[in-house]
C-alpha cells in the first residue's frame, strides 16, 4: 500500500503550482479516485497506526474532492467548446471568453476544470504527442506591469526568466513556444488585477492584446466583478467588450440546483457513520450560511468532513457544521465576503 | 532556488552525435526561442556569469539525466588534468635532439675513415639527404615548424575585428554575445576576451590576417621561373609558367570554392562562383597543352588561347604571369590585335 501521507505531499505540492507546466499537467492528468468505506466491524477493529493511515487517506481525499458540475460549469465548458472550434482557423479577432462575478462563485474552478476538458480533448485528438502544451494557464499579479505578465507566461512556459531578459525577448520566446507547442486555450486568471485606468494596467491590457494576436489561441478571461473594474470601459475596453463572450458567475438561488448540488457533494462523501440525505435535509440551513456561494459551501462541507474524521464521529450535524464556520472565518479567504453578508 | 528545481524547457532537444555541449545548448535555445547567449549565461554558475555550462542545470533545464547527458556530450565531464604533460613533451623533444646530434657524430665519424654517402646512408639506414646534411654540419638543423591555423576562433576574427572597428569601446562581453546571438558562433568568453585584448594592445602594428587563405609563396615560384628563364631555354620557361599557371588556378579555385569563407550571402558565393569559373574556362586547355607531344606548339597554343581570351580574363592572366614572374611580353604585346580572328592553326 502507498503510505498516503508521503503521497497527500505531494500532490499538495502539485496543486500549489497550477500555473506551472509540470503543476498543471499534473492537475489535468490527475484523477481523485474515492477510497472505499471499510465495514463497521473492520473499522471499529483497526489498531492506532492502521487507523490513522486510513484517516489520512480519507483526509487527503475530502481535501480535493472533484469539482461539482454545476449550471455554470456546463454552461462555461459548452461556450469554451464552441468558441476553440470557431478559432481554429480564424486569421484574427479570435473570439474570447470573460468568466465574471464575485469571489467564491467557482471561477477558477470553472476556467481550470474548462482546461482540464480541453487538454484531454487535444490528447485523444493527437495520440502519442506528449510536447504539446494545448492550455496555457497564468494568473495576473497585482499590480501587474507588462514585464511582470509576460513572465508569468514564460513561468508557465517553464523558460527562464532573469533580470537580465528584457520584455521583448521574453514575448518572442513565450509567443515561438507557444505556437511551436501548438497553445490552443490561453486562461488568465485574476484579470480584476488589472486596472485599465492605470497606465500599467493599461499597458498589461495591451500586453494581453498583443499575445491574443500573435497566439492562434482562445483567450479565457476570469476575475472577480471585471464589469465594474472598468475592463469594459474606454477604447480599449470596448474592443475587449466586442470580442468576448461574458458569462456572469453568481449565488445559487435557493432552488432544485441548489438541492441537487449538495446531494452531489454528500455522496461524494467518505464517512464511516455519515447518515445519507443529511446534508440536503439541512439545504435550507446551508444556503442562508453560504449566501448561495458554491465555493463556501464546498469549504463548509469538505471542512465539516474533515472535521468529523479527525474527531472521530465521522458524521456531519448540524452542530459540526455552525463550528466550522466558528473556527475557520477568520482563515478562510473565500468565506470571508460570505460571513459579512450574512450579518 | 536550487538548481535541481528548475523547471524544464518546453520544448525538448535531443543530443546529437558528435556535437559539443556549446552547440547543444546553441539548439536548445533556438528550439525554444531564447537568445543563445541568454542561455547559455543562464546555465552558468553564478548566473548569468560568462562561465562554463552547469551540468546540473543543463540536465534540469532539459529534463534528461546528467549521466546521460555525459555520454551524449563528452564535454560536459569535468576536466581530468594530466599534470606534466608539457614537461613531458619538452623532455621527448630533447630526446630526440640528443639521438639526432649522436647519429650525426656517428656519420661524421664513419665519413672521416672514407665511407662513401651511399654507404653511410645504407649503414645507418638514412636518407643521403641526411648524410649530406650531417656532413655539412655537426648540429642537425632544426625540424621544420609545422604551420597551423589557430583552431580558436577560426573565421571569427573578421567578426570582431569589424565590431571593434565600429565601436572600440565596445566591451569583450558585448562581442561574445554577438558572435553568439548574431554568427551563431560558439567561442569561449576567455578566448574572445584574450584576442581582444591583444588587438587593443597591438593596434598601432600592422594586424595579422590570420584566417586568409595561406598566400601563395610567390617569392620561391617567382625565383624558381625566373632560374628557368636566365638558366634554360624560352621552350622550358613557357612550360614551367604554364605548369604554374595552372598550380595557383587550382589553388585560386580551391580558396574560392572552400566553406570556409566568413561571407556566405547569396551574391557573395554566386560572386565567388563566377570567378572560380572564369579561372577554369581559362586554364582548362592548359593541361593538354603540357602533353609530351603537343608541347612543341605550346607558344602557338597560348597564343591562341590569348587572343581569344576576354579582357578579363586576360587581366587575370596577365597578372598572375606577373606574380609568378614570366616574361609574357611575347604574348602580351599582341594585346591591340583583335582577339577575334581565329588563330591560324585553328583546326
């Protein structure tokens, strides 16, 4: 057996870096298989050391539970389809895709799993080709100045960039690669980092123009409420206006969806005495802690799982879930918008 | 960050045979669009020194196995010094001179009883050449140097010549770069920086072409003709400057068709190429002239061959007659005739 603690590192290691090439294809290429539940008398009979290998196998697996096909994730995987297909042979104005809405509303999630989609498309597309670099994925840094985001392509890249290099080298080699290596989906995340008022941020727009012409890629645009940063506004962004495709990201409305979600994250639960249906007898309760926000609601019941195994009652309550909120608030970068709107 | 941590190359280059690792990091950058020299700084320790190449980061950057790299690469190995070698060379060399001066004594000795040369030369089972030799003297003459074309930065000298010219503040690091980036040349930081450094210092002096074709030893053919000419009969001069008409043609067409030549533009070769011809058009009836039987008409056959040669041509002609020093006024002066009517033994 695979000592899972040595193997939960590393896979750690492996998601923290998403905008590396060897992290994201590690990420594409990766599946979360879910460990089988043991009998009650077996798990009650477990010794101290075969009790934690088993928790911690648990654990590492609530801690990357697979992504939750939502409306919005459908909807976003449908439209990028459509609009890498409609780019194949476009000379220019390549059509693009802006993912926007406030923070917790799974568009990282949706723009990654998106990719995920894509490069496993483009491998069963081409068999045996194992350079191709069908996704490139960065994420804008704040503050970002032209330099600084070409970096972050070439970082994807993996080529190496010193103080020495200057900007323009830097482009033609990401810009050389990236048509070598075939680069059909471009996702940039974070893009409410940029500020189109500012100059830098004004220039960083028309870095990003320019690797949208000279790349024969779809360009994937997510970053939080980008309509009201101004990416629309002024000449430029008017151009971006024209080009993109927005698809807003928002809350779930209590609704069927909502219920039908949770029934998909509760059965991708591994708890030993976990009574089913729990979890959307308490959907009510769930949508007025969460504000409808997928992504708090995936830390609020991968948190309480979590919690419940390392507790040892190995069910979600009610109770399980009001501590959680209680002891993660004030760590929990997601939820944070969420507790404010609560009050 | 770690060396090992680097992250590999996108784009992945596999080692050929037989390539050194400069110009395997030269392909590696190319394939992934990086300024060679940007490279190749990067590979060094500490970065973006002028050093040599890292295997370890090499072998990160390529994502391949450092021994594997070795193998392909014998380069990359660290340097074994064999320590004394020179003192060792030195040593064989006054060895030799040693055995050479007892030889010559022993000749010189075996001469004094009345040996004739041909019978020291079978007794000591060497030329007679040598016997003359240890006969005239007691000291051997010196071997003969052998005459070489430096190796480092062969074709490159022009290169950096020019830049100097152009900019002589410009700094070794510069150069290095641009041979790197712009002639995709390979040369190591030291040996830019050391001829640098000797063109600064000896700039007043006259500068040494060195990678000229080796110039043609006029003097010793020139001395050679011309013995011909006051010793023997105008017959032999006309043969001997036809035979060497023909030596510096084929040597002319060797220079002008080598690969060698730093100026490998399109009309530069095709330039090169129309010369190269011309020199064959007008020599290539000059080895039948030379066969034993025909020789007897060669006056009339250069004659012929010069009238109807073109002005060029006859430039050409007439200046390497003047190089190897013939007396071509027979031939020359016949110049305001008209090359048009064929000359008279024209079949």
């Amino acid at each position: 057996m695979v000592n899972p603690s040595r193997h939960a590192v590393e896979t750690a290691d492996g998601h923290r870096h998403l905008s590396t090439l060897q992290g994201w294809r590690r990420f594409t290429s990766e599946s979360v298989t879910a460990p089988d539940l043991l009998p009650r008398q077996r798990f009650s009979s477990l010794d101290d050391a075969g009790r934690a290998d088993y928790n911690e196998l648990r654990l590492d697996y609530h801690t990357r539970l697979a992504a939750v096909a939502t409306s919005t994730l459908r909807h976003v995987i449908t439209t990028g389809r459509r609009l890498t297909l409609l780019n194949r042979h476009a000379v220019s104005a390549r059509r693009g895709l802006i993912l926007s809405g406030p923070a917790g509303t799974g568009k990282t999630t949706a723009i990654t799993q998106f990719g995920k989609t894509h490069q496993v498309i483009d491998a069963a597309r081409h068999p045996g080709l194992t350079d191709r670099i069908p996704v490139l994925y960065v994420t804008v840094p704040p503050a970002a100045t032209p330099r600084m985001v070409a970096a972050e392509f070439a970082r994807f890249l993996g080529l190496p960039v010193t103080s020495r290099a200057n900007i323009t080298d830097i482009i033609e080699a990401v810009c050389g690669v990236a048509v070598d290596a075939r680069v059909s989906v471009v996702a940039v995340d974070e893009i409410h980092n940029l500020a189109l008022s500012t100059r830098n941020g004004a220039d960083v727009s028309d870095t990003l123009k320019y690797f949208s012409e000279r790349l024969p890629a779809t360009f994937l645009y997510a970053g939080i409420d980008v309509e009201r940063a101004g990416l629309f506004s002024d000449v430029r962004g008017s151009q971006i206006a024209g080009r993109f495709t927005m698809i807003p990201t928002g809350s779930f409305p209590r609704t069927g969806e909502w219920t039908s979600l949770i029934a998909t994250i509760e059965n991708t639960l591994r708890l030993q005495h976990h009574r089913p249906e729990t979890l959307v007898g308490l959907a009510d309760y769930l949508h007025h802690r969460t504000a409808g926000m997928i992504g708090s609601l995936s830390h609020l019941i991968r948190g309480a799982a979590l919690d419940a195994i390392l507790t040892g009652t190995e069910k979600i309550t009610k109770k399980l879930l009001d501590a959680v909120d209680l002891d993660h608030a004030a760590q929990t970068h997601a939820r944070r918008p969420n507790t404010t709107r609560q009050t | 960050m770690t060396d090992d941590r680097l992250p590999p190359l996108p784009r992945r280059v596999r080692p050929s045979a037989g390539e050194t690792a400069e110009r395997y990091v030269h392909r590696l950058a190319d394939a992934n669009h990086l300024r060679p020299s940007y490279l190749r700084q990067f590979l060094t320790t500490p970065p973006n020194s002028l050093g040599s190449i890292r295997l370890d980061k090499l072998a990160a950057i390529t994502g391949r196995d450092p021994t594997a790299l070795v193998r392909a690469l014998p380069d990359l190995a660290p340097r074994t010094h064999t320590p004394g070698r020179t003192r060792e060379a030195k040593a064989r060399k006054t060895l030799n001179e040693q055995r050479k001066r007892d030889l010559f004594a022993v000749i010189r000795h075996d001469a004094r009883l009345g040996m004739s040369i041909r019978a020291l030369a079978t007794k000591h089972h060497v030329h007679r050449r040598t016997v003359g030799q240890a006969l005239r003297s007691e000291i051997p003459p010196p071997r003969k140097k052998i005459e070489r074309q430096p190796t480092v930065l062969y074709g490159l000298r022009e290169h950096i010549d020019a830049m100097l010219e152009a900019d002589p503040r410009i700094t070794a690091a510069t150069i290095w770069q641009r041979l790197h980036d712009e002639h995709d040349a390979t040369p190591s930081y030291p040996a830019v920086r050391t001829y640098i450094t000797t063109r600064r210092t000896t700039r007043s002096q006259t500068p040494k072409v060195v990678d000229e074709s080796p110039p043609i030893p006029v003097a010793s053919l020139s001395a050679e003709v011309q013995r011909m000419q006051t010793s023997e009969s105008p017959q032999a001069a006309m043969e001997g400057a036809t035979a060497h008409l023909m030596r510096l043609a084929f040597i002319e067409i060797r220079f002008l068709t080598s690969s060698t030549h730093d100026d490998q533009t399109v009309e530069a070769v095709a330039n090169r190429r129309k010369q190269a011809n011309a020199i064959a058009d007008i020599c290539h009836n000059l080895p039948g002239l030379l066969d034993p039987t025909r020789r007897a008409n060669l006056a009339e056959e250069l004659r012929h061959t010069w009238r109807t040669a073109t002005a060029r041509n006859r430039r050409w002609l007439q200046s390497r007659w003047d190089q190897i020093g013939y007396d071509h006024r027979w031939l020359t002066d016949l110049a305001p005739e008209p090359p048009s009517p064929p000359a008279p033994n024209e079949p």
